[in-house]
C-alpha cells in the first residue's frame, strides 16, 4: 500500500485548499475524489455556476429592462440558454481544471475514487484498502436535503444541480424554501421570464439574516416579481406528466400552486454515510456531522474533519480557512479559524451581505448596542450606478465602540463585506472604520457613513 503522510477525502474547496496547504508545508499528499472533476459542489454545482448564471441573467434582465433608463435602447433582446448554460460549463471547466494544475503543482496526487476509512491509517478506494496515511482528513462535503413528500424525480422536483442545466425557461417555478438557494435560483430564473414563487415555513426570507436586511429584501424582491409564501407549510407536491401542484398551508388556509418545476432548496446535509467512519470509530451525530474538537481534531487521533461534513456554517471560504488550519495544526504551526468573524453572502441583486452579529443576537446576548444606518440612496456613485436600493448597518457596543456586526445590502454587497470582516478581524471600533478615509465616489463611503451613524454622525443624510 502506498503510504502518505496526509489523505484528504473530497476535493471540493475546503479538501482542495487543505491540499496545496500541505503540499506548500513538504507533505506527501494524496486527494481522492469521487467526480469526474475536481471542486466539489462549489466548483462545480454550487457557487460557481450559480454565480455565472447569475450574471447572465442580470444581463438580460438589464438589457430588457434597465439600459433604457440610461438612454440606450435595446430591441430584439432574446435568451439562448443553451448557448448560456454552456457559457456556465466552460466557466466550470476553467475552474476545475485551475484546481488540477494546482494540485500538480503542489505535487499532491490525485485518486479519482469513492475514498472511505479502512481502520487505523488505512483509507479504501472504492471499497478495496488502498492507501496508508499517517493522517486523514475527511471532506467530503454535503447534499441537497430531499423532503419525503416531494422526492426529486430530476425533472419535475428538482435540486439545486439540476436548477443550473434547465434547457429551457419554466413558465412556473416553485421554489420549497426561501433561502440561499431559493433566492438565488429563484433569480436567475425569474429574470428569465419565469413565474416564481417561494414558499418558506419561515416569516421572511434567509430567515437567519438581520431582521431589517429580511424586511427590505422581501420588498425589493417582490419589486422584481418573485411572489412569497411566507409563514406556509407545504402540504404535498403531487407529480402528473410534466406537472405539479404543489399544497399549502397558510395561516390555517390551503391553497395549490401550479408549477412545472419544483425546486426543492430546504437546506444541505453532510454528505457522510460513504464514509464508513463505523470502520474507523469517528464520532458524528444523528445527522451524519462529524463531531470535532479544535481544529477539525475528531475523536480519533490522525483522523480530522473540516467543511460541510462539520457544524458550521455551509460555506466554501469556512470549509477553506479549516482546511489551511488544520493543515498547519498537524505541521505544528499556529493556524486559527475565528468563527465569529466568517461572511456570508446572498449573491442576489442587490446583493446581502453580513458578518458578526445581527442586532437582535447581539441583544439576546445582553449587550448594550448603538446602530448606525446609512442609505444608498444618499451616496453618490450607488445613484450614478442605478443601484440606490438597500443600506449598511453597523452593530457596535454601547459601551467600548466595537464593531459587533456589519449587514449591507446594496450592489456589490460581497466585495463590500471584506472591509468589514477585515476590520472586525482587528477588533475595530466603529470610530476606527468612521475615522479611515474611503474613496470618493464609491459604495464602500456608505459603510463609513454607518460607523459615523453609529455615534449619530453621519454627514450625507
Ligand atoms: P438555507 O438553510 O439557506 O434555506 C433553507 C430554507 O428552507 C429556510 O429558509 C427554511 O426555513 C426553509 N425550509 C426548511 N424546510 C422547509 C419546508 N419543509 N417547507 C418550507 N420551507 C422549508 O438552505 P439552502 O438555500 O438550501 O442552501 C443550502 C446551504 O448551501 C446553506 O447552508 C447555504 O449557506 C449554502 N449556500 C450558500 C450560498 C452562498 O454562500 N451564497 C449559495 C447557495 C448555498
């Protein structure tokens, strides 16, 4: 058997990352990987594809509906989705094919594969003992939840993968579950023409972001045409031909939604039972997550866990930071992760952004807060752009200043929300972000004006 000094189970950003970590640090490294492809959902099914569909779409939502607002018109703008979702594929097969070069050259061995544990040291090749590690980390990942009343039959009832290659626009979609997925889909394929309606047991959509950021979202999406159930429980989705009617419960009332897709986008789970990790002895709850200790430490020494298939937030730059982490821990260097610290981005438009506290966690915690807000429609460049939609907020404590949490959702919002984790990362106050001199005219002067609304300052509104 051939012998490694560290496995890594699953290639998707947090395997991949961990890879070239331990590459760049002189381990011998191998990466097995059950796909074609190298990187995981993200590469492949997930952020990536997602976000060039996203693109796409707005252009076309653009062309047809904004350009003339600026004074050039646009006739005859028509969608050719196949030639779209091809534009998505090459951008995918970029990508992958990035990672591979990259684990060439980090000199990390790829095993395409079904990876598993095989015991103390020893992980298996689709099911036959292949491989000796010293150690073994486990990335594997998650996958779409299926509800048992709306099983995917990968045409009517559909997940988030088979969302990114539809080969035409359905006149009506019902997305179950409004969501990251929900919005995001639900966008891309609204701006394409298509009816669609969200239906969420929660009263707002990403029910998890800041009250206000749910509050504003919901309306602007609207504005654009998505129709909210919100507050509904689904009763039952009944498949006939090419069809659905999908049941619900709301407020006490039923009603039938018609649709000819049905996505499904109520959340992921780690992707886990393949692992055999029985066979190994790593621990992991009724849910199939690996538990872990510091730094992706499972209850098995040599064996760790990072990404999807641990708690935490589902999200590829987590899943990394774990990897490099953990990777550096087993090296002996002082990797951290600081889960108070970790973005998050709907990558709508406007896009929603967030990271530390929302303002009612900070006050269950007891804290004291001050909030500042501050507009876009009073800064000048997001009025220039046409993108006058949305707000930061920043969440500092009443008593020392320091930056709790900061919420924009505006344009941009994702490049935006690196300014604020980078000054939370360094304990800023929001004085500190008040007093640091933004460029004229960009957005980012809207995140200024919020740490000086914060001490009720601010000078554009
Ligand atoms: P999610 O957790 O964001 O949303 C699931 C929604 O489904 C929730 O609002 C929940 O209330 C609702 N729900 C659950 N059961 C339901 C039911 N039976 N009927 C109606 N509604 C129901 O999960 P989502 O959108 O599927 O995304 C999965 C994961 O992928 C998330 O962890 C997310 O962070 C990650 N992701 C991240 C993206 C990003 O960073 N931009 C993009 C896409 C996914």
């Amino acid at each position: 058997m051939k012998q490694y000094d560290l496995v890594v189970i699953g290639s998707g950003p947090a395997g991949y990352v961990a890879a070239i970590r331990a590459g760049q640090l002189g381990f011998k490294t191998a990466i097995i990987e059950k796909d074609k492809t190298l990187g995981g959902t993200c590469l492949n099914v997930g952020c990536i594809p997602s976000k060039a569909l996203l693109n796409s779409s707005e252009k076309y939502h653009d062309a047809k509906h904004e350009l003339a607002g600026h004074g050039i018109s646009a006739s005859g703008v028509k969608i050719d989705i196949k030639k779209m979702i091809a534009r998505k594929d090459e951008v995918v097969g970029k990508l992958t094919g990035g990672v591979a070069f990259l684990m060439k050259k980090n000199k990390v061995d790829v095993i395409n594969g079904f990876g598993s544990l095989e015991g103390e040291g020893v992980v298996a090749i689709d099911g036959k003992a292949t491989l000796k590690a010293e150690h073994i980390l486990l990335a594997a990942g998650s996958t779409p939840i299926e509800l048992p009343f709306a099983k995917y039959d990968h045409k009517v009832v559909i997940d988030s993968t088979d969302a990114l290659a539809l080969d035409k626009v359905p006149a009506k979609m019902v997305v179950i579950g409004a969501g990251v997925i929900g919005l995001e889909m639900g966008s891309v394929w609204g701006r394409l023409g298509c009816d669609v309606t969200l239906v969420d047991i929660a009263e707002r959509p990403v029910a998890v972001m800041d009250k206000d950021l749910g509050k504003e979202s919901e309306k602007l999406f609207k504005k654009q045409g998505l129709k909210f159930k919100l507050g509904a429980k689904v009763v039952s989705v009944d498949v006939k031909g090419a069809k659905a009617k999908v049941k619900i419960d709301i407020g006490g009332k039923e009603e039938i939604l018609d649709a000819d897709k049905v996505l499904v986008a109520v959340g992921r789970r780690a992707f886990t039972e393949s692992l055999t990790l029985d066979k190994a002895g790593v621990a992991y709850d009724e849910r199939g997550v690996i538990e872990t200790g510091h730094h992706g430490q499972t209850n098995v020494k040599g064996v760790y866990a990072i990404g999807d298939c641990v708690k935490g937030p589902m999200l590829a730059h987590k899943g990394e930071e774990e990897g490099v982490a953990c990777v550096e821990r087993i090296a002996g260097i002082a990797g951290h992760v600081n889960y108070d610290c970790i973005p998050w981005v709907v990558y709508t438009e406007p896009e929603i952004a967030g990271v530390g506290k929302t303002e009612e966690e900070a006050k269950e915690g007891g804290r004291a807060v001050n909030v500042g807000k501050f507009p876009f429609q009073a800064n000048g460049r997001a009025l220039a752009m046409g993108a006058a939609d949305g707000f930061v907020k920043i969440i500092a404590d009443k008593e020392t200043d320091r930056v709790l949490g900061v919420h924009i959702i505006g344009k941009n919002a994702s490049e935006m929300i690196a300014e604020a984790a980078v000054a939370m990362e360094f304990s800023a106050s929001a004085e500190d972000i008040a007093r640091s001199v933004h460029a004229h005219p960009t957005m980012s002067e809207a995140t200024k004006e919020a740490a000086l609304a914060v001490d009720g300052r601010a000078l554009h509104s």
